[in-house]
C-alpha cells in the first residue's frame, strides 16, 4: 500500500541531475531532457522520490552486496551504454552536475573513429558496447525485440560459448578498450575494486582478460598492487538493490527523521 512507502528510489540511463531528479541530454533517451521524474512519481505517491544515473545506484547495490568494507570502488557497467559509479572514501562521487563517471562518451585513446550517439566520434560506446559489438558481427539488433542490449548480449554470450574465435578476438578487443580508458581512471582515482556489470559483462573472463591486460601494463605498479577486476556479483539486481539502498539511506537519514516526526500522521 502506498501509506507504507517511506521513499522512491529510481535509475535512469543518462546523466540525471540529482539535486532536482531531471535526466539531462541523455543520449540513449531522446525526448527525456529535462522530464520531471520525481513530480510525476508524486503526483501517485505522497513521498520523497530520489533519482539518480542507473549506474550509479549499480555501484550503491554492488558494494552493499559484497564489498561494504570497500571504501574505494568503481563499477563500469556494459551494456548500450557505458558508464562507471564511483565510490571514494566510503561516499557515492556525482560531481559538479551528475556526470562523473560518464566514461561512455571518453574517446579511446588510438581507437577507431566510429561515429556516436553524442554527436562525437571514437567513444568508448560507440566502440565497446553491446550493440557496438554486435554491429561488427553482423547482427542487427536496431529493430530486435527487447532492445538492442538484450539481443547483443544474447548473441554474444551464445557465440562465446560456442567457442566463435571472431567473437572472442573482438570480446577481447572491447576489453582492450575499455582497459585503455580505465588506466587513466586508476591513476586518478587509485581504486581498491573495478566492478564490471551490465549484459555485456556476460562474456565473463574473455571481456576481463582485454581489461586486465591494458589496466595492469599502462597502469602504475603501486596503483595496481592490490588492485582486483572483477565481474559483478549482484548481477541483475545490482540496481534494484542500489534504488532500495538510495531510498532507504533517505528514509533513515536524521533529517528524514526528523522531519516524520515532525508531520502529521497519515491516515490509512
């Protein structure tokens, strides 16, 4: 029942302003800028709706699932799109506007220049993605039923499994340049944890092996130590865990508190 609903927590994949709720110019959902998500949340449910970039909550249901003693964490999600949550000092990074982390649309340093959503070329999605990969296999996943991100994955998982080596060299490709991108982000975030998630982490070992052999080559030695890559272990639920976990830390939070405290009670 709506009356015992303390808070709304939502994903969206796009950067999302998070003080207002507004998704900004996301690339993968025309028509979306500046939609008030929270007001049309509220107009049905008389709560506080938080709303942030999907792979921002991945990254709050990641580290509540199996790394909560890990204050320095970053998880890439990889599926239409690319983009990484990052956890420092125990706390969610936003930035200035709730895009940090937007590693889709970073140009992959010596990559091809393949057109992109944004309007740019040579971006890690445009050449890393789920649908990016399936593209080169030959599969069209623009008109397939689910999305493309559901057929892509699909398809890849499938002809890794049936041992495809033109999938496996392009897999391990793609993990190449997504390494290329992350060893920048370790040299500037010294993370302790990179959490790949999304479909595309489906290809498991072959995607980590291009990822871990650019991250640990360009790299420092003392920033990759102790540095672990890793699939994501909450998988498909990492976002519905982190959308509870976003609502619940409001909902328990002194001022929210306080402020029930405060109001009158509802009637049932």
């Amino acid at each position: 029942p709506a009356s015992d609903l303390a808070a709304i927590g939502i994903g969206l994949p796009g950067p999302v302003e998070f003080e207002t709720g507004r998704p900004v110019s996301p690339p993968i959902m025309p028509g979306w800028d500046g939609f008030d998500v929270p007001g049309r949340l509220q107009r049905d449910f008389d709560v506080p709706v938080l709303v942030d970039n999907d792979v921002n909550i991945m990254a709050l249901g990641e580290r509540k699932t199996a790394w909560q003693d890990v204050d320095e964490l970053m998880f890439v999600k990889v599926a239409t799109g690319i983009g990484a949550g990052i956890i420092a000092g125990g706390r969610l990074q936003r930035g200035a506007q709730g895009t940090a982390g937007d590693l889709g649309h970073v140009r992959v340093p010596g990559g091809p220049d393949t057109p992109c959503a944004c309007g740019n070329e040579g971006c890690l999605e445009a050449v890393a993605s789920g649908p990016a990969l399936a593209r080169r296999l030959g599969v069209d996943v623009d008109s397939a039923a689910g999305g493309p991100e559901h057929k892509a994955s699909k398809v890849i998982a499938q002809r890794l499994r049936d041992g495809d080596l033109e999938t496996v060299r392009l897999v391990r490709e793609a993990g190449r340049h997504l390494g290329s991108v992350l060893a920048s982000c370790v040299s500037l975030i010294n993370p302790s944890v990179i959490v790949v998630g999304g479909s595309v982490s489906q290809a498991g070992e072959h995607l980590l092996a291009g990822i871990r052999e650019v991250v640990y080559t360009r790299s420092l030695p003392l920033a990759t130590k102790h540095l672990r890559i890793v699939t994501s272990t909450a998988g498909a639920r990492a976002g519905v865990l982190g959308a509870a976990a976003l609502a619940t830390d409001h909902a328990l939070s002194p001022g929210a508190i306080e402020a029930a405290g405060r109001a009158p009670r509802r009637s049932a």
